[in-house]
C-alpha cells in the first residue's frame, strides 16, 4: 500500500508505495482511509517530537474494511463493513481496564496513531481497537468528519473548566486550532474574544459573530476570566498570563517543542502570585464534535485550504507549514 512515514534516520517525510498492509489484531478493525488531515502535531514530530518513526495522522475518516477473524461474527452485525467511521487516537489493549476517552489517553500501557507506538493515517489502510470507533451520520461529508478528531480536542475544554455565563474569554490564535475552540466555546458562551498576531484569517470569526483584536492593539490586560492558548509557541502561554485575571484560568491546548527562550520561570512565578490556574488539555468527546458538526453549529468548511493525494505528501507537508495556511487535508 501507499503510506507516509518518518525516515529512520533525519526524519524527513518518505512515501512508501510498497508498505505492507496491516493485519487487524484482536479487538481491532482494518479501517480504508478516505481523508486525512495534516495537524501541528505531524509537523512537530518531523522536528522530532516523540522521536516517532512510523506512518504520520492521526485526523481521519475511514470505512470498515475487515476484523480478525476472532471478531466478524461478534462485531459484525453492529460494525457492517463500509460503515464509515472516525477514531480516538489513544489505544489501549482490548483487555486494558481504561474505557473512556479520558481513561485511554492516560494509560501508561497506550499507543497513539501517528504520534508514538502506532502506525498512524496518512496511508491507504490503517488499524483501530473497534473502542476507539465513532460512526459518521450520512449527512456528514468527508471533508466534514476528517475534522472530528481536532474538534474534539477543542470542546475538551469545557469537560475539564467551569465556565460561568458571565465569564469573559479570550482565544489566543486565530489558526485552525484557535477557530474551532473559538467555535466550539462560542456556541455554549457569548463573550468570546479571538486575539491573533495577523487579522488574515478574522473575517471568519466576524461571520461567526465572534469578536476579534490584535495582539499589538491589546490595552485590557488582566481582563478575561479564562484564556486559551492555541498559538503553539512559547510565547503564548506569556502573553495569556497577561490576559488573565488574578485566579483566572489558562488552558493550554498546544504542545511545544522545548526552546531557550521559553520563559518557564516567568510563568510559574507569574500563577503562583496571582493564583492563575493552568490547564493541560488533548484529547475530547467525539459524540460532542460529531453533534456540533451534524446540526452546523461549528463550520469547518472555511478552514479547508488545500486538499493533495497522498502521493504527493511532500508538497501536502510544505503547504501546512506555510505561514497563513490552515487545514490541508491528503486523499489516499
């Protein structure tokens, strides 16, 4: 099969037209991808994140192609071949005690697709514990449910943070990552505010009724009860330190390669003074993003920017790290 892997010794992106084609192991499905999308994430294990050297993706459809042979009759009925479907990335053993979302994504003994211990999507087949498994309603089309993963990261938020009606929040980014948290927050939370380096991508916030300022036009500091970081850079969790009230909340939605200019000192000094609270946040609720994609309230199809077969994985990669680029999506 065609796949996309990290090179074994410089990790550069190789395509593979000759990968074996996997085998489902127990509790697994072999899943025929349909679409993929391209994350940071991806981008930050070419500069060596996780030191991950397999197939890339994990932000997927697929449909149902075939289970170990242990499985069919069992599973069958309820998981008909060709359903399409999305899938948690975080994968436990069909034995493993851990069973929600948020079980699996911190269970010592787990793998993620794409990322650490698992091939991942950018290929024409991929395997998935049938756990991990959402169904994708008919009227959500492919270019719609590829986004599902990432919007679950984003309605995580408020699974993990109390949001009064009166509270003020600030998104920092105005990225992919940023324009669907924004969303996401907006349809439960009226005063949300978008602050972003470049105005480049505002107009689709404006449409959203969603407010929209500089960073360099910023004059309210200590304003918002909670702020989010999406910038993916070490100066972001700065900036939103000075965003935040006193006994405010930051989440921090990004993970980050390691720089001498990240001011850790600064920022822990910084929540410990003012009793900030800080939030790690990954993965979320699949049924939520897919309910939030089915019925319109969030509206993806803006971010698409491009969409390459994956053959050309390599022009796929370069476009999704141009500056103002958002969602590059790959085609098996």
């Amino acid at each position: 099969m065609n796949a996309v892997r990290v090179g074994d010794e410089d990790s550069t992106v190789i395509v593979d037209t000759d990968y074996p084609i996997p085998l489902p192991a127990q509790g697994e499905a072999r899943l025929r991808v349909l679409l993929a999308g391209i994350c940071n994430t991806d981008l930050e294990i070419l500069l060596g994140y996780k030191s991950f050297k397999g197939i890339l993706g994990h932000e997927f459809v697929a449909e149902i192609e075939q289970f170990h042979p242990d499985d069919f009759d069992e599973y069958s009925a309820t998981w008909p071949l060709k359903t399409r479907v999305v899938a948690e990335i975080n994968c436990v053993s069909f034995t493993s005690l851990s069973k929600t979302h948020s079980e699996k994504a911190h269970d010592p003994n787990r793998s993620a697709a794409g990322i650490f211990g698992r091939n991942g999507a950018f290929a024409e087949f991929i395997c998935m514990p049938i756990s991990n498994l959402h169904k994708v309603p008919d009227s959500i089309p492919n270019r719609i449910a590829v986004f599902v993963e990432p919007l679950a990261a984003a309605c995580e938020i408020l699974e993990q943070v109390h949001v009064k009606g009166t509270d003020k929040i600030a998104v920092l980014g105005s990225g992919k990552l940023g324009n669907l948290v924004a969303q996401s927050l907006s349809v439960f939370h009226p005063f949300v505010t978008v602050i972003g380096r470049s105005s480049t991508h505002f107009e689709m916030f404006e449409r959203r009724k969603i407010k929209t300022e500089l960073i360099g036009s910023i004059t309210s500091f200590q304003h918002y009860d909670l702020v989010v970081d999406c910038t993916g850079s070490a100066e972001g969790i700065q900036i939103a330190c000075r965003l935040v009230k006193s006994k405010g909340t930051i989440v921090m939605k990004t993970t980050l390669q390691p720089t001498e200019s990240s001011s850790t000192s600064s920022v822990l000094t910084e929540s410990v003074v003012r009793e900030i609270r800080l939030v790690g946040s990954r993965c979320g609720p699949f049924q939520v993003a897919l309910s939030l994609l089915e019925t319109g309230k969030v509206d993806v199809e803006p971010l698409i920017t491009q969409e390459f077969p994956l053959i050309h994985a390599n022009h796929a990669i370069r476009a999704a790290s141009e500056r103002h680029s958002l969602k590059i999506l790959i085609r098996p």
